[in-house]
C-alpha cells in the first residue's frame, strides 16, 4: 500500500507545520474565491519544491500577496513585481509570480460569467484529474497535471486527500456538499 499524507503526518511531531495543515484544511472545502485563490497560488509555487518549504512561508504569501486578493493581485504592475521578486519571504520566481497575475485576471473574468471562481468550479464537478487538467491548462497558467491534482484534492474537488482510516476523513466528508459525497 502506498504511503499517504496521512500517514506521514501521524510519524511527525505535534506541532509539525504539516499537522495544522492536515488537520484543518487539506480537502476540506474553500467557499471564498480569494481564498480558493491563495491555494492555487501556493500549489503553484510548491512546483519543484517541498510542501514544507511552502507551509513555512504561507503567512508571508498571504501579505505579499495582499491576502491573496484577486482584485488586487490582478492590477500589480512593475513595481509590485520587483517588490515580489525581492521579496525573501516567499518564492521568487518570476514565472510564478507572473501566473499568479494572469491567473487573477481569469479567475475575474470567471467570476464575471459564473458569479464566482467557486461557481465555475462547482459548474464543472464532478469531472476525472484528466479532465480537470485539461480544462486548467485552457484557462490558467502554470498549471500542469500534479499542481491541478493538488489543488483540486485540497479543496475537495477530488478524492484522494486522506485515506478511510485517517481520524480527519469523517471530518472532511461531513463538510462536503451531498454531490460530493459520490466521489
């Protein structure tokens, strides 16, 4: 049986920046489209690196990026981009960075004709991890198949974030909507 999330978070130490994490937020469901935002952000900027490098610098993502404010980060300019780019306390890498850019600006556009980057989302669901990469690759940028993967199983979207006998699979079920529940 393959290794799980779950299962190397119960070998870690409480307190374990992975613990919170597993705890209270992967797969649970976001219902706030900055906040669905600020995930795809940060599974974009894992590409390559580890998911504790990531946990570590999340409260500085979160104010470098505004609070991951779609609005917001979809007008920076030059100036923003050098600031980010300067920026030790998150990833400076500048095709990230411009991603999370564009990528505001289409999940704006989105909001326009679904309402919100959550009803475009739910307007799709449930489809397979093909599909949704597929469909990823034609609307954002610097989104390949495992950061679509990521993203989509720590919001809920696709299965696979905690295994049956993990004490925090409940918790999650118990959180999603009845269509969710078929997955």
């Amino acid at each position: 049986m393959a290794t799980t999330y779950c299962d190397v978070v119960a070998r870690m130490e409480p307190g374990n920046v992975h613990t919170h994490y597993h705890n209270h937020e992967y797969g649970f469901p976001i219902h706030d489209d900055d906040q669905l935002f600020g995930r795809l952000v940060l599974e974009i900027n894992q590409a390559g690196l580890s998911w504790t490098t990531i946990l570590i610098k999340k409260d500085n993502f979160f104010k470098a990026y505004d609070g991951f404010n779609i609005r917001k980060v979809s007008q920076y300019g030059d100036e923003k981009i050098a600031a980010l780019l300067n920026d030790a306390g998150i990833i400076r890498n500048r095709l990230k960075i411009l991603a999370a850019i564009e990528n505001a600006r289409r999940i704006i556009d989105l909001q326009q004709e679904f309402g919100s980057f959550k009803n475009w989302l739910d307007h799709h669901h449930p489809m397979s991890k093909e599909q949704w990469v597929k469909l990823f690759k034609k609307h954002f940028k610097f989104t390949g198949g495992e950061i679509v993967n990521e993203f989509l199983m720590s919001t809920g979207y696709l299965p696979g974030a905690h295994h049956p006998g993990c004490p925090i699979y409940k918790k999650v079920l118990a959180t999603k909507p009845a269509w969710n529940h078929l997955q």
